[in-house]
C-alpha cells in the first residue's frame, strides 16, 4: 500500500465505491485500479499491488469483509492490501455469493465455484454483466438483453433489447435492469418489460441495498418505489454524475464521475 501520487487526479471519476465495517472506504477510480482510506481522512491510499497494469474494475463486492475486484483480467480477492487471483482469469462483471458457493458474470457466461474449484454454470455463447439467482429463477442481464431459467421447467424466456442489460435487482417482486443506453427496464406482470427513459436521465446502474433500490444516473442519485403498481423514482441528490452507491445506518456512500466519493446523510 502506499498513498497516491497523483491525488488531484484521484479525486475523480470513480466508477465503484465499498464500505467496510472497520469504517474504511473502498473505491475504484476509472482506469487507475483500486483505492481505499479511512472515512474521515483526506488521503486516499492506492492498493493496486497483485494487479496487472490496465486493470480495469467493474464493479466491488464485499462478503464478510472479504474485498472482490471484478475487472477484465478476471476475479481478484484481497488479503492484508494484496491482491491475489481469485480462480477466473477472464473478465469479469459481477460476483456473488450464496452460502458457501461463488458465482460469476463473465464474458463467456456464468461460472460457479464450490470448494475453490470454477465450473461453467450456463451460457458460454453471452457475456453476463450482472445476475441473480432466485429460488424459481435465473436471471441474467447479458449482451443480447435478459434471459431468465425457470430452474423447475428448465426453460428458458429470452427478452432481447436495443442494447447490453448491464445491473438487475427485484423490486417488490418486479425484476427491474438499467441497459447500457439508459434506460430502465422493468417487469410488467404480463410475461415481458417495459423500457422506460426516465426525464432526461441516463441510468449507470441499479444498484439494491438494504432493501432500497436505488438508480445511479447522470443527473444524481434516486431511490426506486412503485407507487399504485408504477415505478418512481425519488430524487435523493441531484446535480451530480453518480456511478454507484454504498450505505450504512447513518449515511450513504456515492462515488461520482466528476466529484470524487460523497458522504451524504440518510
């Protein structure tokens, strides 16, 4: 670990923000790997050792304080501020886990790991940005749309878009996405989605915290409600480019193109 050389440059363009419970900040500047520091201080410290130069983060996890990196030379965890491979060496768009047992969105499909061992889980022929698995369902946002398993028929329902569907979550049992042109997709009950472009808003991300959904756009940071069985949205910081967001009892943690990482009081 070491601090930034390039503060001023740092303080911009995130693209990932973390929290983690001993009240350090973890975050991902575009292009310039992976910083951290604790809440309240100026500095940000850069953990970049155990990465290749021209690794790109995707996105942060964190499960049970342990810290995952997806990016496009794979899966990396790290372990005392070194980074390590984590078991997929391809690209790498989300991670989750579920129990003891590890999944993956990568470009070729889904991979699962049981006992530190990767396997294919389902569709090598897409690239999956993001995923949940459901007790019924599997649903993967993926470069062709969504495609959704019925795990008891095994079959599958393809819903094909103008472009990539990019982040997913379930919104009061609504499946709910964000496209890679901006739009939010959601559920309608009747078997398919609707596209909604929400104002002038250009949807980043969907991003699900403590039971709060939440849409990370170009003109701020809103909370996702369905009111009379329609989606809203609520505005709870505006004015900025906002990337992602994090949260804990007290404040919400959004990492912004152009403002650095914002701590707003819920």
């Amino acid at each position: 670990m070491r601090l930034s050389t390039n503060p001023g440059g740092l303080a911009f363009h995130f693209s990932s923000v973390k929290r983690l419970s001993d009240d350090e900040l973890v975050a991902a500047p575009l292009g310039q790997g992976i910083v951290y520091k604790k809440q309240m201080a100026e500095e940000w410290v850069e953990i970049n050792e155990g990465l290749a130069d021209k690794t790109h983060i995707n996105r942060l996890q964190v499960y049970d304080d342990q810290l995952y990196a997806c990016s496009n030379k794979g899966l990396f965890m790290c372990d005392e501020g070194k980074w390590s491979p984590a078991g997929i060496s391809i690209g790498c768009y989300q991670y989750r886990e579920y129990g003891e047992i590890g999944i993956a969105a990568t470009v070729c499909g889904l991979w699962y790991a049981e006992d530190e061992e990767w396997r294919l889980m389902m569709r090598s022929d897409v690239t999956v940005y993001d995923f949940m698995y459901l007790p019924q369902y599997v649903v993967l946002g993926t470069n062709e749309g969504m495609a959704i398993l019925d795990r008891l028929t095994m079959s599958w329902m393809n819903e094909r878009t103008e472009s990539a569907v990019t982040s997913l979550t379930v919104h009061h049992g609504t499946i709910i996405g964000a496209t890679e042109n901006g739009l939010l997709l959601a559920g309608n009950r009747r078997g398919g989605f609707d596209r909604y472009r929400m104002g002038n808003a250009f949807i980043f991300s969907i991003v699900s915290r403590n039971r709060q959904v939440f849409a990370c756009t170009d003109r701020g940071l809103y909370r996702i409600d369905v009111i009379g069985g329609r989606i809203a949205l609520t505005a709870l910081k505006i004015g900025c480019q906002v990337t992602d967001v994090d949260m804990d009892e007290d404040f919400y943690y959004i990492a912004t193109l152009f403002d650095g990482v914002q701590r707003m009081a819920r």
